[in-house]
C-alpha cells in the first residue's frame, strides 16, 4: 500500500514539474451540478488539466472532485487525480505508457483506492484541432473500502477525444472502464463523459457536461450503481 501510493504521487508531482519538452496546455474548472442516482441533489464540481504533447512524448495529468453539503455538514465527496507518461514509438501514432490513478468516493464507500502499472495505445486522430485515442492496461490495484482492503491486479481500457471545431468552441468525450481481472465480468466500474465549452473571453469558457459513473459493485451496502451527474461552469485556460 505504501509503495503504490508512493509511486502515484512521484509520477503524479514528476508530471506536474517536469516539462521541458513540448508547452503545457493547462485548465481550470469549476461548476455546480445537479446528480441523479444514489442522491438527488446538487453539488459543487472541480477539474484541474495539465497536459503537454511532442513528438517524443506526451504528459497528461489531471484532477476531478466533487463536494456536496447538507446543513453544514459534508454528505458527500469524491476525488479523483490521474497521471499517465506516455511514449512514443518510431510510429508516433502508438504510444506506451505508466499509468496511476487514486480515488476517494464517500458515497460508494471508497475511502482510498490506488492503481499503477503499463498502458498501450494509439491516436486513431492526431492534429491541432481533433485528438482522439485509445488504451489498454494492466495495473496494481491497492482498494480499501468501508470493511475491507485487498490488492489485485486490475485491467484498464479507455479512450479520449476532443475536437476544436472553432476558434472558442469545442467537444470533448472521456471513457473509461477499470475492473478487477480476476472477476472482470463482476468487479468493474468506469465513466462516460461528454461535454462542450464555448469561449467568452479570451482566457474563459463556458462549460455543459454530462457525466454518467457505474460501479457493478459498490463497497457502500445500499448504494446505486449507477449515478448522473450534469454540470454547468466556466473554464480557466492558462
């Protein structure tokens, strides 16, 4: 446990620092939204983006919370910060990476889970104004719940994709699914995000997001396994 949470946060501040190729694309982002599944209510959202792309490789890095009060009191919170190294091969089109990822989600009764390990992939689509690709892993799952922890090791598949099909307006799409290998057709759980920003200053954007989380088997005992969530916000380049 201490050496993967270890490794999560050295390729975690490695990827923050480091950048001495390529320039950084960095985002901030905030917003309220309504969630629709295990409770209906609304919440406050928080989406942090820093991501570099060359030729040799590229660095993406991220961070996305949720916080949700009741009378002052904090019913419910997730967070979620990813890092992922990839390199390029003499094909730039594919690419292998190191993955990492923590988790905390109070209403699945996730008090911590950590995953490291390989990732392949490729860009279906690579150009300034459209990327989309796609990857496959394995990794060291470390998952503490509400009663219980274990170590296994997990698979991975995902894919990316994000369009500027205007000089203030884009579309943006995220899928991933992580599971248990040993019991992938049980233990699994994975996110679908769509969203479109629209420029209205130079620096800031508008934000409409859907985003769809499903968990095949919650540690929390009663909990739904599948949660909507729809956010609007303003989004900070820099």
């Amino acid at each position: 446990m201490k050496g993967l949470l270890f490794g999560f946060l050295m390729v975690w501040w490695v990827g923050c620092a480091w950048g001495d190729e390529g320039a950084w694309e960095n985002e901030a982002a905030l917003g309220a939204s309504y969630r629709s599944g295990n409770t209906d209510r609304s919440l406050y959202t928080t989406n942090v983006k820093r991501e570099r792309y060359s030729d040799a490789n590229d660095w993406l890095n991220s961070f996305y919370g949720e916080h949700g009060e009741t009378e002052g009191l904090q019913t419910e919170g997730l967070a979620r910060a990813q890092s992922e190294y990839r390199f390029r091969f003499s094909n730039p089109a594919y690419f292998a990476s190191v993955f990492t990822q923590g988790v905390h989600d109070s209403i699945r009764g996730i008090r911590f889970r950590g995953q490291l390990g390989p990732n392949v992939g490729c860009y279906v689509i690579r150009d300034e104004q459209m990327k989309l690709d796609v990857a496959a892993g394995v990794n060291l799952t470390y998952d503490r719940g509400v009663e219980e922890e274990a170590t296994y090791t997990g698979f991975r598949l995902a894919s990316n994709f994000n369009w500027d099909f205007s000089e203030r307006a884009s579309i943006y799409a995220e899928v991933e699914l992580n599971g248990n290998a040993e019991e992938p057709t049980e233990d699994y759980y994975g996110w679908l995000v769509m969203g479109v920003k629209s420029g209205l200053l130079e620096s800031v954007s508008l934000f409409a997001e859907l985003r769809d989380e499903y968990d095949n088997m919650p540690d929390a005992v009663g909990s739904e396994r599948n949660d909507v969530l729809v956010s609007l916000g303003l989004v900070y380049d820099f």
